[in-house]
C-alpha cells in the first residue's frame, strides 16, 4: 500500500487497487511520493476554527477542523462523500485534482487545459493561474506543453486542524536517449517506404 | 434540419467546441469533411449533424486534415474509422521520414503534442484497416465526380502547400528531431502554417474556396502563391470558409480581387485558447468591409462560459489565488450554407445559423 495515494479507508468495499494503481472508479491514482518530494504548498490557510462535532451516517469521522469561511453545509457535503476522497500518508484529502498542460505563458500569469484525474467530472477546463501559484523550483517548468498536476484538498494535521491546500507540481522529464531517437528514425525510414516515400533519415 | 437534395450544394462550417470543422455536400449524395471540431460531448461535429439529417458515415468520400495544429485535428480518429470508406488525405510534408520520427517521438509518452498523437492514432486505424494516407501538394485531384442524371459534375481540387512550402516544413521538423541527451522539451510550432491545404471545389457551376489555416508569407508560400498559381483552377468562388478564423496573416488582397465574386459568402469558426480570441474586433470590421455576408460560428467577443459544479472547496481555492476557471469546450456553432445547382436556377445561396452562430 505504502507508496500509492490511496483511499482513506481500506476496509472500504471497492478502496481501490494498489497493485494496479486504479481507484474504485478506474482511474490512476497517484504515487505518494509526488505528494512528498515538493514544497509546494501555495494557497494555505491555516485553520483557525471550530471542531465539527462527528457527523451521524458519515462513513468515516474524522475530527477535523474548519475554516472561519467554510460554511457548514458545505463540509458536511465533502465528509458524507469523504470515502471517494483519496488521502494521502501525509494526511492530504483530494477534494479535486488534474492534469494540465499548459497551453500559453503570459509575463505575470499561464493558461492551461486541466482534465479531472479524480473521475468526477468528464469536462475538461481551461484554468488561468497567477505565475506566483508556482513554486521556485518549477518556474523553470513553466512553457507551452509542460504538463503538472493541480490538487484541491484539505490537509488533517496530527494535531485534528484542518486546512485548505492547492498543490501545484510541473512534471519532470529525462532527457531523450539515443536509443529512443534511434527507434523512432527507423520506424519513420520503413514506414516512409511503406508509403512510397523518397529519402531516408538519419541524426548524428 | 434537413437533408440536402442530390442537386444541392452544401458548405456547414462548425466551431469553436473543439475545433473547426468544414463538411462539405458536393451533391450526388457525395460528402467531403475537411479537419474535425469535437463538441463537448466527445463526438465530432460532423458526424453529430450527418446523423441528425439521416446520412450514413459511407457517403463521406473525402476526410482530409488541412494541418496539424490540434485544433484541426481532433477527433480525427473517429471520424476516420466511423466513415471507413472515406480517403484520407494530408499534407506531403508529413510523408517525410522527418515528420514521421516526430510524430514517434511525440505522438505517444510524454512529452506529447496532440496533434502528433491524434495523427499516429488516425496512421493506426487506416493501417488496422488496410488503408493507407493520401498525401497532398497544390494542384492536385482530390475527388472527381462525372455528371449523373441528379447531380452535376464535381472536382475538388489542392491549392496548397506549394513545394517550396513542403520543403520548408520537412527542413523545419528536422530541426526539430531531439538528439541524444537533448533535455525532454514540448515540442512547439511557432512557423507560420504556410504548409495547411486550401481547396478548390467546383459543383456544376458553384465554386467555394476552402482557406483551411493558410496564412501569408511570401510569393513562394501562402497565400500569394496560390493567387499567382499559373495552373490553378479557373474562375471565382461563391462561398469563402475565410483561413486562419479571420485573422490578418491569412489575408491576402488578391484571393479577394481575383479569386471571389464581388460580396462571397464568408463563413468562418471562431476561436479560443488562452489569452487568444479570435476573431477580433478589428477582424470583424475588415472582413465586413470586404463582404456583408459574412458569418462566424459564435461571436466575436464569444468566451467559454465559467466552470459549473465544482466542489466549494475549488471554487474557494480558485477565487482565492485568483486562478479563473472555465470550460475548455464551448458550445459548437454552426453556420450552414445551400444552393441548388441546377442550370438556370437562380444562384442564391440560403444561409442557416445554429447553436450561437451569428451573421458578422
């Protein structure tokens, strides 16, 4: 289980396969350690708030605590729905998470195209960010067709508090291979000759 | 809507959604879909509305890609193993072994390029189904169609991309192939797309220009070369699908001048990414000028509508950080020409606006 975001209950009929990285709904969940290896922590505030009293028929209870500005119904909505939330070792609960691609970047801000990861929702978004969303580390990242992950959720400290978060992480790539290059050029030779074409390719 | 006759000719163009998309009835029952607009539902426009007026994916003859910028291109996939008898046809410059190694590199793991992935997607279902690409350079016979005892004759014929243009690309893409231990970049296209088809179609006596995203460059590209072709066809369009969603690089005074009749229809999608919206303003009142029949699939101060339904929690990250949300498909306008063809009918051409479509 270790090393997977995975379901906050276990026990819970269809949690989720860790062996095949799908959750119950057929989607990829995401390695833990992308949770883990980032500073990235933009958006916080910090709790400052009540304790919820357990709330009957909710499946699981944690004791959580909310912000000033989060009004009561709507927590209530996302603890009754809280067993399709993903929670993370670290104590991340994924309220809403996607994948982007940025598709334009501006001088102060970047536009990108955002697919719902979680499963919740099929219509794919286009978000605007303010540029300062990134962290340092990732600003470098930051051109058109990078690709990141965007996470809305609510933190759970040891302590109960309970905070809001938006983790933003630009993806990290190796650099091309000879052999990749190699493979991709003889498939482009026979598949040019496949289709009558005139001349070959090569790369030094 | 309704089906059109055998004599009539047809040009519906659709936008934004996804994309842009032009089907084309070219009479005689025959279908030409040139690019693909995906609608919000997934679906390509065009197969959506072939199925609303009860025409079967076998009568589509022709799906040609103009170019391979993503808006084009999606949901070319289905339409190719939806209308299995159609041809497929794309630019010559991706029958080079340079753009074929791209779009290995691209067209599968990370990074991808959507058209690169789309196209090796659309390479798979023909070569699945023992089909096989039709590569385009100007001047070139798409489809032919001899007179029947209802409908005319037809021809449709490339006017793009020049050679000169074709071998600019290939030596573009060359450039452009990674080599060892090359940091693992996105791959972008910032050229002008003076490689994307243009087409000339002629039903009996109607002509329509099909301007596809060619922009303009030089004599030796776009759209000049094409005005200054010794060889191409004859003769001066009706209907004008206006390149590049109405923007000034694809303008050019002598398609205008020498390739319409005075006051063509216009028909042109609109377009949204990002920042960009087109088109704009200022294109609007350049092209009201030319023609005052003129359309664009939304308007042009068209937007995405806001994202709906999030989670309270998002929607308070976002107002927040100030990140705005909204939805990537807008709804696909469609704007939807017809003429009857037969001799002695009176060339009128009836122009029908759906789904926010509106009149310049």
């Amino acid at each position: 289980m270790a090393g997977w975001v995975r379901s906050l209950e276990p026990s819970v009929p269809g949690a989720g396969d860790p062996q095949s990285g799908l959750s119950p709904r057929g989607r990829f969940l995401l390695p833990s350690h992308f949770w883990e290896d980032h500073e990235l922590r933009r958006s916080v505030r910090d709790s400052t708030a009540t304790t919820l009293p357990r709330l009957p028929g909710a499946i699981h209870q944690p004791r959580v605590t909310v912000q000033e500005d989060t009004d009561r119904e709507a927590l209530i909505r996302h603890l009754s729905v809280g067993e399709s939330h993903p929670r993370s070792s670290d104590g991340f609960i994924v309220v809403s998470k996607w994948a982007g691609c940025v598709i334009e970047v501006g001088r102060d801000r970047f536009w990108a195209s955002l697919v719902d990861v979680v499963g919740r929702d099929d219509q794919e978004l286009e978000g605007e960010f303010p540029m300062e969303e990134v962290s340092d580390p990732d600003i470098g990242l930051v051109c058109e067709g990078a690709e990141f992950y965007w996470a809305v959720g609510y933190r759970i400290q040891a302590s109960g508090q309970r905070s809001r978060e938006s983790l933003l992480r630009f993806r990290r790539l190796p650099a091309w291979s000879s052999e990749e290059v190699e493979r991709a050029l003889e498939r482009a030779n026979l598949l040019t000759a496949e289709y009558g074409g005139n001349r070959a390719v090569s790369k030094a | 809507m309704s089906r059109p006759d055998p004599r009539d000719v047809e040009v519906s163009v659709f936008g934004p959604g996804f994309g842009e998309c032009v089907l084309v009835h070219l009479g005689g029952g025959d279908w030409m879909v040139v690019d693909s607009c995906v609608a919000p539902d997934g679906q390509p426009a065009a197969l959506s509305y072939l199925k609303s007026i009860g025409v079967d994916p076998s009568c589509v003859r022709v799906i040609l890609a103009s170019h391979f910028h993503k808006d084009h291109i999606a949901g070319m996939e289905r339409l190719v193993s939806t209308c299995s008898t159609a041809r497929f046809y794309c630019s010559a410059a991706l029958s080079f072994p340079d753009a074929q190694a791209l779009i290995a590199l691209y067209g599968g793991d990370p990074p991808r390029v959507a058209g690169a992935r789309e196209f090796s997607r659309v390479l798979k279902v023909l070569d699945d189904a023992g089909r096989a690409p039709n590569w385009v350079n100007a001047n070139q016979a798409i489809f032919r169609r001899s007179p029947t005892s209802d409908a005319p004759a037809c021809s449709v014929t490339s006017l793009s991309p020049s050679p000169e243009a074709v071998d600019h690309a290939v030596r573009v893409m060359a450039s452009k192939i990674p080599t060892n231990g090359e940091p693992r970049r996105p791959l972008v296209w910032r050229e002008p797309n003076v490689n994307a088809i243009a087409l000339w179609v002629r039903v009996g006596a109607l002509s329509i220009l099909l301007g596809g995203d060619l922009e303009e460059s030089s004599d030796a590209f776009g759209w000049t070369a094409v005005v200054k072709s010794p060889v191409r066809e004859p003769g001066r369009a009706h209907v004008f699908k206006i390149p590049h969603h109405g923007s000034q690089d694809a303008h050019a005074d002598g398609v205008w001048d020498e390739m319409l009749v005075p006051g063509p229809v216009g028909v042109m999608s609109s377009f949204h990414n990002g920042s960009h919206h087109l088109p704009t303003p200022a294109m609007c009142r350049r092209i009201r000028a030319l023609t005052s029949d003129a359309y664009s699939t939304q308007p042009g101060d068209w937007r995405p509508p806001k994202a709906h339904g999030l989670p309270t929690a998002v929607e308070r990250t976002a107002r927040d950080a100030g990140i705005q949300l909204r939805e990537r498909f807008g709804k696909v306008g469609h704007v939807r020409a017809r003429c009857r063809t037969l001799a002695g009918a009176e060339r009128s051409w009836e122009v029908a606006l759906q789904h926010g479509a509106s009149r310049l």
